[in-house]
C-alpha cells in the first residue's frame, strides 16, 4: 500500500539522522540493538542518539523482534535468542510461499479494495501502531497452543514432524505442505486475535459490529459475497 509523502518523510529522516556522528551512533545502537518504527522524521535522529526507546519495536512475520546490525560486540541479553526462525522462513521460501502477515487492520484491509462492494466486505478494523506491536508481541511470544508452542516453534517443530514430512512438496509451488503451514499460522492468528480484542474491547466492539454488517450484507447481496474474502489481503480466519 503505497502512503503519500512517505518517501520525503523517510529521506529526511536519513538526512536528520545523519547529523548524528558515526562513532555515536554506533554507542548508541549498541545500547539499544533494537529497531524501532519510524512514525516522523525526528524519530530516527533520536534513535541515533539512543533516545527511541519510546518507540514500538519493529517485528517480522513470525512475531520476532528485529534487531540493529551492530559494529560493536555489545552483550546484551535480547539477542540471546532462544528460537530462530531459520528453518520455518527456509521451509515457507522453498514451498514458494511467506507466513501471514501482521495484518494493520482485523478481518479485512485497512482501506477500500473493490468499490461496488458493501464497506463491510472491503476493511477491518484499523490497528494503532501500538496495538499492532502488541499483536506481533502476543503472536511471537505469548499465545500458545495446547502443546504449549509459539507460533514459531509449533512452524519448527515441523521439521521432525513425521506425518508433515509424509507430505509432497513441489519447490516454488502451491503444495500440501505449504497447505498445512498456512493452516498452523492463521490458527495462531486467530488466538491472537481474541487475546488482543480480550485486551481491547473496544476491538472486540468493532469487529463484532463489522460481523454483524457482513452477515447482513451476505444475506442482501449473496451473489457478490463468495469472491470477496479473496480481494482481501492478510485478512484472518
């Protein structure tokens, strides 16, 4: 999704960053090896100087914190990882596919993709920046299934899984393996999802409502329905 303005906004923010010494900078991140989200063009100046810990965390597809390429040898518990999504991202590149994403809205997009549509069948509900980090935090690290996996490791624990690697596998292609990855991913993100809206209940309001709009919209416009849920990207289960 392509944000006016966002482009400017991120080249000065590289060119404000840059004021910041090199051998600082370097400190600086050392101290604080995560990477932070962007939300203006001071942020990263700040961060720079060591000063955006204020800022939420960025995460990848798998709900793992991604971390700063540090010159300096800095100890620092967080980078102590205990699980590595090494083998699940290999298996996900090699099937031709990628996890789903932290989706910005629930349900659905957060803008309009097919006009003719009724509202209910073309968004979700929006996320903030910090209850979007919160999904990824739940997803990566809290929200468990009844084995007592993350996401993660439940994805890894594949790798020994007899009955998985039973399965065909077609490199690049759309394969059962590739199936039942998808299908362990999008149950870890419907629990959290409930784990959010459970945080939320304004959440839960919203997408309740937006529930209800498209039960009313499937029973009024049924010949439309079937191929919306294929225009939206990143929606959940």
């Amino acid at each position: 999704m392509t944000h006016p303005g966002k482009g400017a906004e991120r080249a000065m923010g590289r060119f404000v960053g840059s004021w910041v010494p090199g051998a600082m900078a370097q400190f600086t991140q050392g101290a604080d090896p995560i990477r932070r989200e962007y939300y203006g063009i001071l942020d990263q100046a700040k961060d720079r100087l060591g000063l955006g810990g204020y800022l939420e965390p960025v995460y990848n597809d798998f709900g793992q914190i991604i971390f700063k390429d540090t010159p300096l040898p800095v100890v620092n518990p967080f980078l102590q990882r205990k699980v590595s999504e090494e083998w699940a991202a290999a298996e996900y590149a090699w099937a031709g596919g990628a996890p789903p994403k932290i989706p910005e809205a629930l349900g659905g997009s957060q803008v309009p993709l097919l006009s003719t549509a009724p509202a209910s069948l073309h968004r979700g509900v929006p996320l903030t920046p910090q209850q979007r980090s919160r999904y990824a935090e739940l997803l990566g690290t809290e929200v468990r299934n009844d084995q007592g996996q993350t996401m993660l490791e439940a994805l890894n624990a594949k790798e020994f899984d007899a009955d998985y690697n039973r399965l065909p596998s077609v490199p690049a292609g759309d394969n059962a393996r590739l199936v039942e990855l998808n299908r362990t991913a999008r149950d870890f993100h419907k629990r959290t999802r409930e784990r959010l809206m459970d945080e939320h209940p304004d959440l839960r309001q919203q997408f309740e409502s937006l529930e209800a709009e498209r039960r009313a919209a499937r029973a009024g416009e049924g010949s439309l329905l079937p191929s919306a849920p294929i225009l939206i990207p990143g929606a959940q289960p």
